[in-house]
C-alpha cells in the first residue's frame, strides 16, 4: 500500500483524485468521491480535459498504466 501512495504523490495526485481518474476509465461513479473538487484539480493538473465529455488526456492514461 505505501508504494502506491509513493506513486500517486509522485504524479502530485491525491487518493480521492486517483479514485476519480480510475473511475472515469471504468465509467463507474463511486460512492466515496465526487467530481465537485477532483475534476477542475484533474483538468487544471492536464490529467483530465472536458469536450462533450469528461476525456483522459495522455498524461492521465500514462497515469493510469503505471499504476494498473
């Protein structure tokens, strides 16, 4: 467990941001985060942009393989 909060903090992500990236590859809502606070933090840190739709740019799929 503590090697996935090394690397989580090593893309300067917090849990609840993680979860919320995960969540939108999956296409899952979860219970635990909202989009209220992680998705501007996501878009604002390039992990996230928004078209018609909440999109992963590359850098939150690079992201999402180192930590899968």
């Amino acid at each position: 467990m503590w090697e996935l909060f090394q690397k989580i903090a090593k893309y300067n992500i917090t849990p609840n941001e993680c979860l919320y990236l995960f969540s939108i590859k999956e296409k899952i809502t979860s219970a635990f985060v909202s989009g209220e606070t992680e998705l501007p933090s996501l878009i604002a840190k390039g992990y996230l942009k928004m078209d018609s739709n909440i999109v992963i740019t590359a850098e939150g799929k690079k992201i999402i393989n180192t930590l899968d």
